[in-house]
C-alpha cells in the first residue's frame, strides 16, 4: 500500500486539512477494509475496477467523488485489483459550505456536484502515473472554489481550539475561543456540520486514541486516558468501543499485527 499527503495551499487552511493519495492492490476477488471513525470529512475521488459499501448486507457501488462524512461506527468498503484514491480532508464545520451542499449527517454521501468533471482528466493523470499533477488540478479546483465563499470566522476560530485541544475542550471554552455565546456557537455549528461541538469534540478525542494505538500499540492506554481527559481508562474504553466497535487493546492487538506484516486490512483513509 502506498500512502502520500499533502499539504493544502496557505489560502486552503481554514477549509482543507490536506490532500492525500492511496494506492493499494486486493488481488483479483472482492475484499473488504474497514474505515473507523475520525473528526474529519473526505471527498473520495477513486480509480480502477470500483469501490464499494456494505449496505445491511447488500454491496452499493460508489460513484467517484463521494463523501465520508463523520461516522459513528466503522463502515466496511470493498475493493478489487488495483484501486487509487485521491482524498481531500476536510474539516466537518467547513466541508458543506465548500461544496454549496446542505449539510447532514449521513455517514456515506452520494452526490451530484460540477467537481464530478474533474474525474476524467484526473484518470487520465493516475493512470499515467502523473500523481503530483492530478493533485494540482484538484487544489486549483478548490482554490476556485474556496474564493467564491466566505468562511464563518467563528467557526475557524472554535475549530482551531477544538483541535489544538485535541477534542478535550468543554463546549464553554470552545464558544469563548470563538468570541461566542454557547447558544450562537452550537446553532452555527449544527448548521454548518449538522453535528454538535460535543459530537465532533468526541471524534476528535477518539481519533487521537486511534492514531496513537495504531503507531505504537504498546502505549499505556491508561495513560492516554489521562493525557486525553477521560475520567479513568474505562471511560476510554466504552468510548472507544462506542467508535470503533472493539476494545482499545483489542485494537492496539490488531496494529502490532499489521507492523508485524500478518495483518492489513485496516484503512483509515491513512492520517499522520
């Protein structure tokens, strides 16, 4: 597997955390990943023999671009042979206006949108292995894109906070980073995310917990509960489970399988 990011330009910060490419081969026969939660949107633009969703048991095909959208639980893709993705992460509070879509809580969105007229000209570029162009075609479509619009600064302003603080901030302190009333915070917020601050604070709390377990799974999980802000190691974990439908250690088991070479089929859509 093959996995890049990169940064956004300086006038993409407020919206676009970065833009990344994945390559990966399945082999000749339909094989599933799993995708776990994080506080974070990602238009999905994908290449090669398809990608699809377990949908109550039945495959739904994706069309290219999609949307992931904040999940509560891990969704299953499927894939075959060769599949390349280009990915731009978003931030939650941001994504919506960026698009001109209203905004919602589906976990998997399928959508109509002009940015679809990019995927021939970025296959085109995939397929030549030209990865560094088919990322400037698509930053220059959201340079466009981000020009046409003006960001709620107190939404930047309580994003900021909630990820410097790494989702452990109470929504008091997020609406006075922002210069706000609790009231007016959660109203743009919910308005421009369809979630809550205490919905996107606890994925963002939950993501630090992930990545760290996936990059060093022999990490005191007790210890990170108290880096973290949990109330005891048992509060991290119900709120783990809550996520990722396993235990903390359970998945921490799984990554040190993965850096042993036994064990790859997890996708994070992959973040530092």
């Amino acid at each position: 597997m093959q996995h890049q990011e990169f940064e956004p330009p300086e006038e993409l910060r407020d919206t676009i955390k970065c833009f990344w490419y994945n390559s990966r081969d399945f082999g000749e026969f339909e094989t599933s990943f799993e995708v776990v939660p994080d506080g974070y949107a990602e238009i999905i633009f994908h290449f090669g023999s398809g990608c699809s969703i377990s949908n109550e048991g039945v495959l739904l095909s994706l069309p290219s671009p999609f949307m992931m959208g904040l999940l509560d639980k891990p969704a299953l893709f499927y894939a075959k042979n060769r599949l390349e993705i280009i990915g731009i992460r978003c931030f939650p509070w941001t994504v919506f206006d960026l698009l001109g879509l209203p905004s919602s809580k589906e976990g998997v969105r399928i959508f109509e949108h002009p940015m679809a007229q990019l995927q021939s000209s970025l296959k085109e570029w995939i397929n030549a292995g030209r990865i560094v162009e088919a990322l400037a075609l698509v930053k220059q479509y959201f340079l466009k894109a981000r020009s046409g619009i003006a960001m709620d600064s107190m939404l930047f302003k309580a994003g900021l906070a909630m990820r410097k603080a790494k989702g452990t901030m109470p929504v008091s302190q997020v609406a006075a980073a922002a210069h706000a009333t609790v009231r007016t915070l959660e109203r743009h917020f919910s308005q421009s995310s369809g979630y809550t601050v205490k919905d996107v604070s606890g994925l963002i709390r939950f993501e630090q917990v992930r990545n760290h377990l996936w990059h060093y799974p022999d990490a005191s999980i007790a210890g990170l509960a108290h880096e973290l802000g949990y109330t005891d190691q048992s509060h991290l974990s119900r709120e783990f489970k809550r996520y990722s439908g396993t235990t903390p250690a359970a998945f921490a088991r799984k990554a040190k399988k993965r850096k042993q070479g036994v064990n790859n089929d997890f996708v994070a859509f992959v973040q530092s």
